[in-house]
C-alpha cells in the first residue's frame, strides 16, 4: 500500500514480515530456507573469484608483453559457454567490474538472441562452441552436467594447449572433466556449504550479483582466503591459479628466472620483494641453474594433491595479505561507480 505524505510517497508494506517470503513456508519447508543461501552464496562468490582470476592474468600478461614484447595480443579473450543465469550474472560481472572491454567477450548459447541486453554492450553472442575454444584465453563453463559430455566433445581437440578453463560444473570433479576434454589446464573451485542462521542471509540480500559486491560485507566474506558467511572454498584452489599465472610464462617461451622476477613484482608482500622462489612450484630446483621455462604444470594435480605453492599460501602470512588487498582491489570499479 502506497501513500503520499508531505510529498513523500511511503510504502507500509515495507518490513511488513507477513507478506515476506517466508511467512507462507510450512515448518518442514522452512528447514530447507538455507538452499537459498547457498544458491546464492555459491553464485556471488563464483562470479567474484572468477573475475579475480581474470584481473590477475590481466596485469601479468601486460608485465608479460612489457618484459618481451613477444605476445600476440595484450588483452585478454574471455568466452563464456552457456547463456543460462550463471552466465548472465558473469558476463554482467565482468562488463561491469572487470577491466575487460566487451568486445574481450564472446558469449556461446545455444539461443544468443535472448541476451539482446549482453549484446546491445557490445559483446559478441553466438552458437558456435568450436569457434569460441579456438579463440578464448578463458573459457568458463556455464552449462549444466547432463550437457557436459556433449560439449566436451565438441570442444575437445580443437582448443589450445593454453587456454583456461574455468568451470563451474560443481557435480564433475576436475580429474573427470580432464579426461573429457582432454586437457589438463582447468581450473575448478571446490566449495563447501555449512548452514548458519546468523551469517548465511547476506548472500541473498541483493538480486544482482554486481549489487551484492558493492556491499562491503559481502564483498569480505567472499575472500578466496578467508571466505565467511557459510562458505569456505578449498584453498588448493589458490595455489592452481598461482600456477596458472606460472603456466602462462611458460606458455610464452619465458625463462624461469624471469617468470619468478614478474610474479615477485606482482605479488609484492610488506615482508619481502621476494615472495616466490624455484622452490615455491617445484620440488626440484634444478632449473636455477639454468634459465629454460618452467614445465607445464597440470592444474588437476595441484587441484587435488598438497604441493609446495599449497604449503607457502597457508604457511605465509604477508603472502595472504597480499592476495586479499589484490583481491579488493580488484572490485574498486564498483566503489567507484558503473564502468563507463
């Protein structure tokens, strides 16, 4: 009911709590409130991590191009396979926070004509999975398990040895989804859910994800190492992208001690310039003595075993605090307003 006072319209169904979305929940349904939260939770911070992620494979790929000139390209292509929610809530994350510029962003769908909005931004929409694993950086998975083999299929043998895939498939682990595409440089968060009345009502306090990263609450409890709210993620997933960054040295032919010299520069602790080590990736440090790229490392590994990057993340503190100011950082278009 809406009423104007003194000029001012009020609204007095506002906080009205019999008309909320519980008041009509039986008991027995109200035990399950806490899925939504977790549906939320899980898509916040899904978005956040995955725009975290391209924002640091953003800055080393400039201090990449700086140091030799040799890439391609200085901007990063981003596809997104799937144009269902999760789809449409990254690629508004992206567009809106990240400093990826539309065209950096191709969206495959089957049915590209119902992200008129997404496109209308300039981002390029189409059905063409096979184009898009040729011409993506990154590629996210947005699509559901039961579409999974099937897409596996077609992008499998026609995507790059150095393309990300970022998953978001929680039902197949990353060993399973290696062996689908035949591809070992994948990236899967692993999140747990723990029900808490006290915390857990944050993440579904906003419709839009980009409006639930503004809110500085939300935005502290979705840090990678530190993550609050109910959920927590595996933080072997910190190191995996660590190596990632690794990995995109070696992609580019660049020595090991000049890949060790660009992550220190931009992983720079308040304790040390030095953070990284050959050491740090490698049980062997052979390759100090020498300057050949590092080996490729496989993302499923350091996924699912302890490595020695997994030790120095939780063993390190100024290593942890930097990641964290990386990460808020990472989300300062938001405190600063829309993107242009």
């Amino acid at each position: 009911m809406l009423l104007y006072m003194h000029g001012t319209m009020l609204d007095f169904t506002d906080n009205l709590n019999s008309l909320g979305f519980e008041a009509g929940l039986t008991e027995d349904e109200k035990m399950y409130l806490y899925l939504r939260s977790r549906s939320a939770g899980l898509t916040v911070s899904g978005c956040a991590h995955a725009l975290f992620v391209c924002e640091l494979l953003i800055l080393l790929r400039k201090k990449l191009f700086a140091a030799n000139g040799s890439s391609s390209k200085t901007h990063l292509s981003v596809g997104i396979l799937g144009g269902g929610q999760m789809g449409k809530q990254l690629a508004m994350v992206l567009l809106h926070v990240s400093s990826l510029k539309p065209f950096n962003i191709n969206i495959s769908t089957k049915r590209p004509e119902t992200l008129g909005d997404i496109s209308k931004m300039g981002v390029e929409c189409y059905f063409d999975n096979i184009r898009m694993a040729k011409w993506a950086d990154v590629l996210f998975l947005c699509v559901l398990p039961a579409h999974l083999h099937h897409v596996c299929a077609n992008l499998r043998s026609h995507m790059p040895s150095h393309c990300l895939v970022y998953s978001f498939t929680s039902a197949v682990p990353s060993n399973r989804l290696a062996m689908l595409l035949e591809h070992n440089f994948i990236l899967k968060p692993q999140y747990e859910f723990v029900a808490c009345d006290d915390v857990s009502n944050i993440w579904h306090l906003h419709n839009q994800v980009t409006a639930a990263l503004r809110d500085k609450e939300v935005l502290a409890a979705s840090v990678p190492l530190s993550m609050s709210g109910g959920i927590s993620l595996d933080q072997r997933w910190v190191s995996a992208v660590l190596y990632s960054l690794l990995n995109m040295c070696t992609a580019e032919k660049l020595g090991s001690g000049k890949a060790l010299q660009l992550l220190n520069e931009l992983f720079v602790t308040s304790i040390s310039a030095k953070t990284f080590t050959f050491d740090s990736f490698c049980e062997s440090s052979d390759l100090s003595k020498s300057d050949d790229p590092f080996p490729w490392i496989s993302l499923v590994d350091v996924q699912t075993k302890e490595t020695p990057l997994s030790d120095l993340v939780s063993g390190n503190k100024g290593l942890q605090d930097c990641i964290s100011i990386m990460y808020h950082s990472a989300f300062s278009n938001l405190a600063e307003g829309s993107k242009d």
